[in-house]
C-alpha cells in the first residue's frame, strides 16, 4: 500500500482535525475515517513524501499544524477549486506546493512526530 502525507490543523479534541489553510471549504477529517471532498470544491491535497508536508509546514503562519501518514483515493483532476468570497476559483497544479498529489478522499491513519 502507497502512504500519502496530509497536513490539518488540530482542533484540540485529538480526534476532529480541520483543513490546514483557511482557503476555500473547510475540509473536517476524523482520524481513522474516510473523508471525501466536499460537493463542488476540491479535490483533495496531500503530500507525496513527508519531507514536502514538513516544508510545506514551516511555510505557514498557522498555529496546532500536524502531520498524519495517510492513505487516499486519487484524483483525475488537474485543478484545485476552492471557493472565494465572491466565486469559485481554480488553483493549478503546477501553482501547488512541490509533491502535491490530489485525491478524492483521504483517511488519516497516524500522526507523525
């Protein structure tokens, strides 16, 4: 089985995890269940390789970030849509932070340290 890496912010329950940027939906994950986009946004974004979740990371000035390994089910989609105040927006992939992967759904499986 390939592993993936995803990083959300803790909402400090240890169980309910939110999206990690506060661009377009607010995805909610809960650890252990499968999570699938939301209606008319997404996909998904997970990392291929934790050394890309890190950096991504320490990119960010967002506070309770974590890691999980995770497991996923890829996308076709070629475009990011996320929604904006005013509309719907696309982001492309090659705009995406280095080893982004899309995915339709994604479980979390474990928390990385």
């Amino acid at each position: 089985m390939e592993y993936y890496y995803k990083v959300v912010r803790s909402s400090g329950n240890g169980k309910i995890f939110l999206s990690a940027t506060g661009m377009g939906e607010v995805t909610e994950y809960t650890l252990g269940e499968k999570t699938n986009r939301p209606k008319l946004c997404g996909p998904l974004a997970v990392f291929s390789f934790l050394v890309y979740a890190r950096n991504f990371c320490k990119k960010l000035s967002v506070e309770n970030l974590v890691i999980f390994r995770c497991k996923i089910t890829g996308s076709l989609d070629t475009k990011l849509w996320v929604k904006s105040p005013v509309c719907k927006i696309s982001v492309s992939f090659c705009d995406m932070p280095e080893g982004t992967v899309f995915a339709d759904s994604v479980t979390l499986l474990e928390q990385i340290k």
